[in-house]
C-alpha cells in the first residue's frame, strides 16, 4: 500500500521526484507587497514549509496580469520587477529538497474595482460583478499572458507551475456556462468555454523546457461548475497527457457531491475512479490530521494538499515521518503562536476576517 512517506515521480520524466505526498496548498494570505514583489512575511511562511518536510511547496495564487489582481497584498509574477525577490525564494525552498510551484493566476471578475483601480474584466459582461466582457483580442493576451508568466517562472528557477483554473477565478469563470454568454471560439460548448485553458497547456509546453512541470487546479463543483462538467475537463487533461498533476480542490476530501443525482457516494471518487494516464491526482479539502491523511491517500489519490494543517503546523510531514501517530495540534491557539509558525500580523488579520474560530485570544 502507497505511504506519505513515498517518493512520488511525475509524467515524462518532468521535475525531479517529490520526497514524499505531502503539498502545500496554495493559500491566499494578503501579505505581499501592494506592487507584487514578495514580502519577507510571505517568504518566511513558505520556507518555513520547506523546511518542515512538505515535498512540493506552492505559492499563493500569483496574478498574471496587473489587472487580475484578486484581494490586497497579493503576490505577483506578471512584472520582470518580481524575479529577484521569487529567485531568493525558489533557492531557500531547494535548499530544503523540496519542489518549488508557482501558481499562476488572475481573478478576473473577483478582482475589486478599488483594487485594481479599473473596471474589472469577464468572458463576458456581468452584471452581478459589474466586470466587462473582455474582447477577442485581449482573450489573446490573457493567453500570452499566462504563457509568460510560465517563461518568467521557469527563468526564476521554479520547477513548474500550476494554472489556476478554480474558484471562480477567470479560467473558471470561462468554464462555467452561467458566466461564460461569449458567441466566439471560447464560448458557448464545454469544448469552447475550455479552449482557453488547453491553449495556454500548448503555450507553456511549447515555450518552457522539456522537463517543466505543469499542474491545473480545478474546483469540483460550485462557482458556476456543474460536476459533469469538471469530471469532463479533468478526464481531457489526464487522456492528452501534457499535464504532469491535477489538483481537484474539493472543501472536504470526504463529503458528498451537492447535486443530488450525483450523491450517495464521495466527491472525490468522481475523479479517482478516471483514467488517468501519466497524469498524478492530488486532492484538498480539510485534512487536517495523520489519520486523515491516511484515508484521502488510501481512497485513490496520489498525493495531499494540506492548508490549515500546514498553518498550525508547519513541520506536519517531518512530524508524521518520525511518528506517524502523532496528534496535531488544534485550533484555536494564541496569536504568539501563529507567529511563531511563521504566521505574520498581516495573515492572521485576513484569517480573522474569514476564520475566527482559528484564536484563542
């Protein structure tokens, strides 16, 4: 039977080989600099996972373009200005054996108009948002885009990236046929509202380096998704096979799909049971202990994302290398001791407003 504690080899011999299942999951935190560059806040809440044994260590959501920036403080790769600062990072986290990602990204109609200082863009005009529909031509930058943020991450050192096409972020939001209304190639059928995203595969395929690694995440349901529709897209990406990891962000590994035709058996099963060719299947969604992440391992996935684990905890992989019993800790816990996780003021302001539950004082 598979264990955390095994390597794990990527298609096409892409990337070097994770140390062991443990991801860190790309986690919003707010604590950059208004202008991308990284913060030493958010540099030493990720090495700090290196160093405390995760295999594969992920940025945050990085937007790609300016106009994509999704909430304040939000790290970014659009800008050649970004390099120094994620080149520092890169060489602390292989210093630790671990795979450095960077998730790329860009909000689209989730990015707030006093963010970003201008009207925010959509496939298509929304109203509910107040996002423009972007034209023909700048679909094409958006491509462009994505596609040099995977040249300037490769430059930087990274090992690959992962495209963030989940949460109602913008290659969501193209996915999804209740904000996609576009009548050109990129609306319309799953096949069209989806184009963009094989696009882009195409583009960092064809610009980055043979061994690049090149991940997606997807959300399984809501933000517009229909299941049927996720299991579609996830099953094209594994059967091409120019994607070397899937990572399915489910909420709670162990739940039940929300649409009621779909239910009586896990949501996650809905993406273990695909063919997946060379592709690794990894999942998120409130592991939070050893023996959970046991259980998500033996349901079928090949790798774990941990986020508030990690938060609490951020020597979670070397503590169950050494003691796979061990008892994490629980919420909530002091504020001292989130910043002694490497937890800065700037993070705990944005958990407080969203998690409360996580302070004991």
């Amino acid at each position: 039977m598979t264990s955390l504690t095994d390597p794990l080899t990527f298609s096409f011999s892409h990337g070097p080989t994770m140390k062991n299942r443990f991801m860190l999951a790309p986690l919003t935190n707010q604590q950059s600099h208004e202008d991308g560059r990284i913060s030493d806040e958010e540099y030493r809440w990720l090495t700090m996972r290196a160093e405390g044994g995760f295999g594969l260590t992920m940025t945050c959501a990085s937007h790609v373009q300016a106009i994509g920036k999704g909430f304040p403080g939000q790290l970014g790769i659009w800008s050649d200005e970004h390099i120094p600062g994620l080149t520092r990072l890169v060489e602390t986290i292989h210093s630790n054996e671990s795979i450095a990602i960077s998730q790329l990204h860009h909000a689209g109609m989730r990015s707030p108009k006093e963010v970003i200082g201008e009207t925010p863009v959509c496939p298509s005009d929304n109203e509910k948002t107040g996002a423009r529909g972007l034209s023909h031509s700048e679909v094409k930058q958006l491509i462009d885009d994505f596609i040099a943020a995977a040249v300037r991450a490769e430059k930087i050192g990274f090992d690959g990236v992962e495209l963030h096409g989940a949460h109602s972020y913008i290659l969501c939001q193209f996915f999804s046929a209740d904000v996609n209304h576009r009548d050109d190639e990129y609306g319309g059928s799953l096949e069209n509202r989806s184009r963009i995203l094989y696009e882009i595969i195409d583009g960092v395929r064809s610009r980055c380096r043979k061994d690049f690694m090149l991940g997606v995440r997807l959300s399984a349901e809501r933000y517009g998704m229909k299941l049927s529709d996720s299991v579609k897209i996830a099953q094209r990406l594994m059967s091409e096979d120019n994607i070397d990891f899937l990572d399915m962000s489910l909420w709670d590994v162990f739940k039940e799909p929300e649409e009621e035709e779909y239910q009586g058996r896990t949501l996650m099963s809905y993406f273990t049971e695909l063919d997946r060719h060379n592709t690794r299947l990894g999942v998120a969604g409130k592991i939070r202990t050893p023996q959970e992440a046991e259980a998500t391992l033996a349901a079928g996935a090949d790798w774990i994302m941990l986020g508030r684990a990690a938060m609490l905890q951020h020597d979670f992989p070397n503590r169950y290398t050494a003691n796979p019993s061990f008892k994490p800790v629980e919420m909530p816990v002091t504020r001292q001791y989130l910043r002694d996780e490497g937890i800065s003021n700037k993070f705990q302001e944005y958990i407080g407003g969203r998690w409360s539950e996580f302070f004991a004082d």
